[in-house]
C-alpha cells in the first residue's frame, strides 16, 4: 500500500494522521502517530501501572510465602504495561496538532530578518515558523 | 517518551530498578524472622584413634546427629547450608576448628532430620594432643538467601571427650 493511500484510508476511518509520522521501532506497514498529551499520559500510566504491580507482587509474594509467585506477577505486570503503553494506540493521539500544509504557508508572508546595529556587529538569527492552526 | 524505542528502554530500565528495590526489601523482610533451631549430636562409637606415621592424631568417629532447623526458613531462603565441627584448645593453637560433616538442606521439609553417619571429612589434629582432650561439637548453619544479605550462626554443645589411650 503506497503511503499516500495508507493516509487516506486512516483518515477515511477517522485516525487522525499527519505527513510527520515517527516510525516505530517494528514498522508495521501502518504509521500511527502520539501527540504530546499522548506522550505525557503514556509515561504517566507506565510509572503508575509498574509501581502498582511492584507492590501487587510483593505483598502477594510475602502474604504467600512464595518468592516465585512474587517475580511472576511483576513479571505479568511489566508485560501488560508494556503492552498498553509502547505501541502507538490511537487513545494516545486524541490531542493531535495539525500541521499546515507546505503549499498554505507559500501564501502567508514569512517573519522579516531584523539586523540590529550593535557596535561588535552582532547579527541575529533568522527564525521561521510554521503556523498550527 | 517519543518514540518506541525510547518508551521500551524506559519501561525496561524503570521496571528493572524497582525489581531491584524489591529485592531489597525482600531481604531486609528477613530480620523479622525468629529462628529456634535445635540440634543435637551423640557420638555412638570411636571407631578409631590412632598416631599417624607422620606423628599427627587422627581419630574416626560415628555420630547421630538430629535437629529441627525449620525455623530458620523464610520465603526468601533458597538453601541452608550446615556443617559439624570440632574445637578444641591445644598449647600451640588457642582453637583448632576441624569440620566434620556438612550438608545442603534445599526446601524445609528436609529441615528436620536425623542422620547416622561417621565423620564425612578426616579428623587429624597439629601434633599429638588428642589423647584425653575435651572438645565441643558445633553446629553451624549459613541461611543462603534467594536474594540480598547472608545470616549464619550456630549451636555449641560441649561435654565430649577423647579416650586416655589409642585404639
């Protein structure tokens, strides 16, 4: 599938999707993307979900008497955390930012380069923005 | 976070440094253990006591040795490791320590046991000083830990004794 149709097949489903896509580490054939929300609430639910099971499987552990029972669990939990929180599901990109086309900016005049007169001559840098609606 | 890469070394590091805390913990969880253990050693027959041709004592004993170590199991131990020895005070060593007999007891079932066995290690002192000599017979243990700290301790029981005269 060509990436252009990818996009417009995601779009028809109503996955938000932008022309910046991260590719992720496995590269399936589908590039999903997460927002910055999405990045906050992901590292937010992987702390929380492995310091809860951390303390799941040591009380079930000590309660049980079993150090085995103890790094199963923990084990189970990482699994499941990772599971929720690496790949890019589409709940982590609800906030998504929407990126302006190349051709619309063409249209909007760019910020003007200031050259301030200083005595030693310094010359600022030129800074271009692209505008998100 | 920002890219599966990055999310994945960041769960494997974090969950790796709290499994460590975890069995930190784990093993400061064994100081609220409150071993009993008992044990004792008769010593059933001298088989032998004899001067070496290099002028060394050496003496064979047969012991039965019994004791209930269950106690000193928790869920954080994975074997214990015990052994017999012998001590003894001589004029040129102020303690000679000679390890008779040891064992590893891997689950707490087999904790409380009894055995019939001679001295599973050759019992030859420095010198000649065996005959008449009293000595004691100790029972150390080492808790071996799944993971964390090692405790080791053990039981004295005095009143033994050689013969006046080889056999």
């Amino acid at each position: 599938m060509s990436y252009f149709t990818q996009n417009s097949l995601l779009s028809f489903l109503g996955y938000p999707v932008s022309l910046q896509t991260f590719l992720p580490l496995s590269a399936p054939s589908l590039h999903f993307t997460m927002d910055w929300q999405g990045q906050k609430l992901a590292e937010q639910i992987m702390q929380i979900m492995l310091l809860v099971f951390a303390v799941t499987a040591f009380v079930a552990g000590y309660v049980l008497g079993s150090f085995q029972m103890m790094v199963l669990v923990y084990a189970g939990g990482v699994t499941l955390t990772g599971l929720i929180t690496i790949p890019n599901w589409p709940f982590f990109n609800r906030h998504p930012l929407n990126w302006l086309d190349p051709s619309e900016a063409e249209k909007h005049p760019k910020p003007q380069v200031t050259v301030s007169s200083k005595k030693k001559g310094f010359k600022r840098h030129q800074l271009v923005f692209y505008y998100c609606r | 976070m920002h890219s599966f890469g990055h999310r994945l070394n960041g769960l494997l590091t974090f969950s790796v440094t709290i499994l460590a805390i975890m069995c930190a913990i784990a093993s400061l969880s064994d100081n609220l253990n409150t071993p009993s253990p008992t044990a004792e050693i008769k010593i059933m027959n001298i088989n032998w006591f004899q001067k070496q041709p290099q002028g060394n004592d050496e003496v064979s004993l047969t012991m039965n040795i019994s004791a209930d170590l269950q106690s000193l199991f928790t869920w954080n131990t994975k074997q214990l490791f015990i052994f017999v020895a012998a001590e003894y005070e001589t004029p040129k060593n102020s303690l000679n320590q000679v390890s008779l007999w040891d064992a590893i007891i891997p689950a707490k079932e087999h904790a409380k046991f009894w055995i019939h066995t001679s001295n599973k290690y050759r019992f030859v002192d420095q010198g000649n000083n065996l005959r008449g000599k009293k000595f004691n017979l100790t029972l150390h243990w080492h808790v071996m830990p799944k993971t964390g700290k090692m405790f080791a301790d053990k039981i004295v029981m005095a009143g033994y004794s050689f013969p006046e005269e080889y056999r």
